[in-house]
C-alpha cells in the first residue's frame, strides 16, 4: 500500500481553533480536517506546514509543540498525520482550496464530519484545550 507523510496544523486564536472543510468532489469530500498537506522529500514536517498553509489559505503560522501523530489505512493510502500546534501571524486566512472554515471552541469539534485520520487529534485538542471540569 501506498504511504503518505502529511501534517496538518491546529490553529488557534482567542481560544478557538481552525478547521477547514474538504472540497466536494475529491477524496475525503466534504469531510472537515485540519489544514495541511503532504511533506516532500528532503522537506522537515515544519517546514512543509509552513509551506502548505501559505498554499492552501495564504497566510503564515509559526509551528509550535506537537500534538499527535496517527497512522490511519484509507482505500487509497496509509496516511502518517502529524498535527501541530500553529499560532496564525499577520494575516487572516482565505480559503485557496477548502470548501469552508469554522472556527471552534475545543469542545465543539466533536460536532463536525473529520476525516477519519483526524479524529484522534481531535479528541487530544479537546482533552488538552477542553473545559477544565
């Protein structure tokens, strides 16, 4: 089976984070993930999140601590996603190549369709950055 190394960042701001929705029509269509992509060869994850941010929503992030790395079997792939946290510089991020964007309190993620290789992020954001009880 095919592997793909991809990273995906969790942006936040005023305690809320990004999350973009999939194009219809493609793998994955519709379903919501973390933004990112694939690392190319020669490439440190950072630096391919860096890059693929400024490609799918033409803004800057700075990379920050890591949250989860999963591995997850797609039809299609075996999918290795590495999740960092993100912090957003300067501008607002416009969407290049996503269908939508929300911005969500930690404990509303749940509420959304992810990508099954995100879900586990998803639950590690919610138990770190969750309401503390």
């Amino acid at each position: 089976m095919k592997r793909i190394d991809v990273v995906g960042a969790v942006i936040l701001r005023d305690g809320r984070v990004l999350c973009a929705q999939r194009a219809h029509g493609g793998a994955l269509g519709g379903m919501w993930e973390f933004p990112g992509g694939k690392v190319d060869a020669g490439e440190t994850r950072e630096a391919a999140l860096v890059r693929e941010i400024v490609e799918e929503l033409a803004c800057d992030v700075k990379v920050g601590e890591l949250v989860v790395t999963t591995v997850h079997a797609y039809d299609f792939a075996e999918i290795t996603l590495t999740t960092y946290y993100c912090d957003l510089l300067g501008s607002e991020p416009r969407l290049l190549e996503h269908a939508d964007s929300k911005w969500l309190f930690p404990e509303e993620l749940q509420e959304l369709d992810w990508a099954p290789a995100d879900i586990p992020a998803v639950e590690k954001i919610a138990e770190q950055l969750g309401p503390r009880g």
